[in-house]
C-alpha cells in the first residue's frame, strides 16, 4: 500500500484516495475534486460495523496500558496477574501520599509534566467521546485511570504555591533493571515553589484537574476539589513565571519544556470550559493570546507544546456557542485550528511534509508515532465538530475539504498504527498478529517471580527471548522515518512504550467508532458531555449555577 512521495505530481492526490478507498473497503466514500465551492452537507462517514470493531478491539487493549503503569496499592485495580503494588511510600518524606499515579514509560520514574498532559488528554477523550466508550463498556476503566492520575495530582498539591512535580530521582531509576513491585531505592521528591517555579507543569497540572472535574461532576465534592486545585495553580503558574526547565535544570535532561505560554493558554481554556467565568476567556483572546499563541502558525500538539489542542478546544465555542464573530481573539485561535488541519490533509496545498513514504505523520526519531496520533486525534475531533455543527467545508488556500476528509485522514494514522504499514505490524501491543515482542518495559521484561532487583536484573533486558509479560496496550515508539522498526529490548528510540502515547491513542479510537452522527439525528445520549455543557453554557449566554456549583 505504498504511496511514494515522488509520485506527487498530477495525480498523486487522486492515488491516495483511490489507494486509501481500497484498504477501507467498508467506508461509503466519494472520490472528491477539488473545488472552489462545496455543496450541501458533508456526506456523514458512517462506518458499518464491520469497520467500527477494529477500532473498539484496539480501544479495549489501548486502555489496559494505563492498568500497567499504575503505581500504589492495586486494589480492585490489579488487572494483570504480574503487576501488584508498588511505590507504596512515595511522598512519605514530605509526609505525603505520592504513591498512586504512573510511571512514565518503561522506566519508574514519575514525571509530573508529561503525567499531567495524559490525564487532560484521558479527560478530553472522555468529555467528547464519553458516551461512545459507555458503549463498549470502557468509560469506567477510563475514568478509574484518569481518577488514578487526579488523585494523585491533588495530592502532589499540599500548599497554594507547592506542587511536586517528580517522584524517583532519574540517575538513580535508570541504574536499575527491576520490577516495580520489588523497587527499593530512595526515590526523592521534586517540588516547584514561588521562588523555583515551573509555570508550564503548574500550568498543565490546572488543565488536568479543571478538565476532569468536568468529567467527574456528578461526584460534586470530588469535582470541587479538582476545580479549586485548579484555580489556584492557574494562579501559582501565572503568577510565579519560570519554566521549570530552567529553574531545576535537572529535570530538562527527560521533559525539557521549550515554553510555557502554550501551557497558560491551554490550563486558561480548559478552566474556562470548566467554570464559564469570562476572565479566563479574556486571559486567552487578550494580551496573553498576543503573546503567546502564536496565531497563523501551526505546531504540532504533544507534551510539550499546546498550541494545536488550545486551538481545537477553543475552535469548539465559535463553532457550538459564541457566534460572537467580532471576538478576534477567538476567530485567530479557529483560523490557526484551521490552518493546522489543512496542514494534514494530505493533499492540501498547505500539506505538510513531514510524513513517510507512506502516509504516516513523522517528526521526530524518538517516539515518532506521538506526533501522528496526536495530530490524528485533533483531525477527528474538528472533524466531529465541523459535521455536529453542519460545517460542511473547511478551506485551504481556496481549496475546499470536508470533514470527511479529515476522518479519513485521522483514519489512516490509526489504521497505519494497527498494522497498515510495510512493516506488517502493529505498533499497538496486543492488537493483531505481528505486534513488538521485545517492548522496552522493565516491568513486561521480568517475570513475575524473578528474585532479581536493581543490577542483577539487568540480565532481563539483555536476554535474547521476547518478554514474558505482553504489556497490552502500549504504543510504542515507533518507525524511523525510512518505515523500518528494530525490535530490540535496549532500543528506547523505538521500542519504548510511554503513558501520554496511550492517553493519545485512547482519544483517537474512541473517535471514529461513528456513534455520533449529523446535528439533525445527534440525540442528548448520544451528544458528548462537553457538548452538553457548552450548550448550556454557551448557548443560553451565561454559566447555569447548577453545572458551576463553585
Ligand atoms: C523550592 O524548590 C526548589 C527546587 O525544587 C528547592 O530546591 C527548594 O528547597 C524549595 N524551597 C523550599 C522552601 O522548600
Ligand atoms: C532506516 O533509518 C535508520 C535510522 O536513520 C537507519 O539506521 C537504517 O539503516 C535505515 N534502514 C534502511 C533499510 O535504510
Ligand atoms: C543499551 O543501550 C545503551 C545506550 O542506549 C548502552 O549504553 C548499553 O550498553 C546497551 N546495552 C546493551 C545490553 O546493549
């Protein structure tokens, strides 16, 4: 199914369409021109079951990465005979509880900033997609790891201006090849404060907790406490300027952050969302949009940069709600959201490069399949918004497109994931035939009743047979840019699975299960819970008591 970049030229657009009409034999697809002007509604992708089950079987496994990465005390969340408790005294020196949240990857380490990125995503997932997981009974163990990441976070909060952001010190967890289960070493804490602040973890730690507490809202206390943790980091990270990269250079040798303007940006849209409260909208559409968003240029969206899912989100009120069109402000934010998805679109005059021989999104050697399911999962989202709010077009440089254009593009990172790929496999652990047998994940790597701990099992990464423990759901790093994968247990670049890839993945399949429909069929159980809320928000022009009870 290679479609080489060198035959672009007259018609590679049209091979491409042809190419992808073929692998996804169960759409209903219209070979589409391109045109100036685009007539009527956008045809709806409605995907027959058939194709619908791809995407829930590998949603079902996605999701059990998260039970894997959980640290603390399993409970009824031990769903892996070889996982079971661990990290039981983390934050104990502080005289905290730090023992819940999840490693980062295949590693101990418990990194706050990318940590905090998955639970907002996890909750984002769940706020437009809530309903579609129901379906297939995976909004439960959703919530339960999103619960797993808050609680934690909530705890990792003790003081208005104190956040610890790192449990495990690097040097230290990297010196080790164990076992969570067995780990004995000190794992010290990291905190950032008013006089070494970290705007851009304080910042993403607010959108976290702000965004879930709109997914938990039917829990009133619990939801509460999650939106008045998140005002007062908002206010800490605002307040307390500093990236925390450069006020702890230790921590910028893993989660180096490039900025935090995004990271202000993104925690003020997701309180918005979550209270109403117009100073947060006027934070984000005013002098701090000025400065920091970057309008008319567009980035790619993962752990570091925030730009591509601030845009999105807010392209979310001038579609549903805030016809206000002499909000500039919000009408930059919507362009730049448009100017991001003409960027994947593939045959877009605005088309970005960065994509490999075959399709897939490619920008970076280290865990390059970030970049593409993030960017996918955005294209599914606007995609979904455009058709919920009977936008039919979407314009590129006087070139038209359709939602469904932008489906099948988020359909392509998902299908070249699953096993679409000259490679044959399937990057998502657990999903089909040929999936990585040799994950870099301690944790997978060990037997559960090795008797080794921290040096003697080094010899578990260095043996020459797969893992015994098939870690479910993890979506490694992924292929180089030539569409190769080594699979090798010692190859970090590409065989290392992380929390956030999962949270990404978790959004993408939940998407294009097709549940949701066009404005006239959507039906209030089948309407996302954000949806819900921004109508009554926004529709009725001020925030009901009942949904803002803070
Ligand atoms: C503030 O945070 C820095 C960096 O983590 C730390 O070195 C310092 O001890 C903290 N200050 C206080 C008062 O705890
Ligand atoms: C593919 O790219 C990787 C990384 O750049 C390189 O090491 C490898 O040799 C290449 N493989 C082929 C078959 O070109
Ligand atoms: C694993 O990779 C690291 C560097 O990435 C290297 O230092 C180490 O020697 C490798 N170990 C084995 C067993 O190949």
């Amino acid at each position: 199914m290679r479609v080489k970049q060198s035959s672009r030229g007259c018609c590679w657009w049209f091979l491409v369409v042809v190419t992808l009409a073929l692998v996804y034999d169960a759409i209903v697809y219209t070979v589409h021109k391109k045109t100036e002007k685009s007539e009527g509604a956008a045809p709806i992708p409605g995907p027959p079951g058939a194709i619908e089950k791809k995407y829930v079987d590998a949603l079902k496994i996605a999701m059990q990465f998260f039970d894997i990465q959980k640290s603390g005390e399993l409970g009824h969340s031990k769903r892996f005979s070889w996982r079971g408790d661990s990290a039981l005294t983390d934050g104990s020196q502080a005289k905290l509880d730090l023992s819940k949240g999840m490693y980062d990857a295949g590693d101990l380490m418990k990194f706050g900033f990318p940590m905090a990125f998955t639970a907002t995503i996890l909750s984002w997932a769940i706020l437009e997609y809530g309903d579609q997981m129901a379906v297939v009974n995976q909004l439960d163990p959703a919530q339960d790891s999103l619960k797993w990441i808050t609680d934690y976070l909530i705890n990792a909060h003790p003081e208005e201006n104190v956040l610890y952001v790192q449990v495990g010190d690097p040097e230290i967890d990297h010196g080790c090849w164990e076992r969570p289960e067995v780990m004995s070493e000190n794992r010290p804490l990291t905190q950032i404060n008013k006089s070494s602040p970290g705007t851009e973890v304080a910042a993403e730690t607010a959108a976290a907790l702000a965004s879930a507490s709109l997914v938990f809202k039917s829990d009133f206390r619990y939801s509460s406490t999650l939106l008045s943790h998140a005002k007062e980091l908002f206010t800490f990270a605002d307040k307390y300027r500093g990236s925390y990269s450069e006020t702890i250079p230790e921590v910028a040798t893993y989660y180096k952050s490039t900025g935090y303007g995004d990271e202000l940006l993104w925690a003020a849209s997701w309180l918005y969302h979550a209270t109403g409260d117009k100073s947060y909208l006027q934070y984000v559409t005013g002098k701090n949009g000025e400065v920091f968003a970057q309008w008319g240029s567009p980035a790619w969206f993962s752990w570091d940069n925030k730009l591509a899912g601030t845009q999105v989100l807010l392209s979310r009120l001038t579609f549903f709600g805030n016809k206000d069109t002499t909000n500039l402000g919000l009408q930059n934010y919507r362009k730049t959201a448009e100017a991001v998805m003409c960027s994947l679109i593939p045959d877009s005059p605005m088309a970005t490069e960065s994509r490999t021989d075959s399709g897939l999104i490619w920008v970076s050697e280290w865990n390059a399949l970030q970049h593409p399911v993030a960017s996918a999962f955005l294209a599914s989202l606007y995609s979904d918004y455009m058709l919920s709010s009977g936008t039919a077009k979407l314009s590129c440089n006087g070139y038209s497109y359709k939602p469904s254009d932008l489906r099948t593009f988020a359909k392509s990172q998902a299908d070249y994931v699953l096993g679409n790929n000259p490679m044959k496999m399937s990057f998502l652990v657990g999903y089909g035939e040929n999936y990585p047998q040799y994950v870099h994940h301690r944790g997978a790597s060990i037997p559960a009743d090795a008797k080794t701990g921290c040096k003697d099992g080094w010899t578990w990464l260095e043996r020459k047979e797969p893992n015994p423990n098939v870690a479910t759901g993890a979506l490694v790093g992924g292929p180089f840019l030539n569409e190769t994968f080594v699979d090798d247990r010692n190859n970090s670049m590409q065989a290392e699975p992380t929390t956030y890839n999962s949270a990404v993945i978790v959004g993408l399949l939940s998407g294009p299960m097709g549940v949701r429909r066009s404005v006239k069929s959507e039906k209030p159980s089948v309407v996302s819970h954000l949806r819900i809320m921004m109508g009554q928000i926004f529709v009725s022009g001020q925030a009901s008591p009942s949904l803002h009870p803070l």
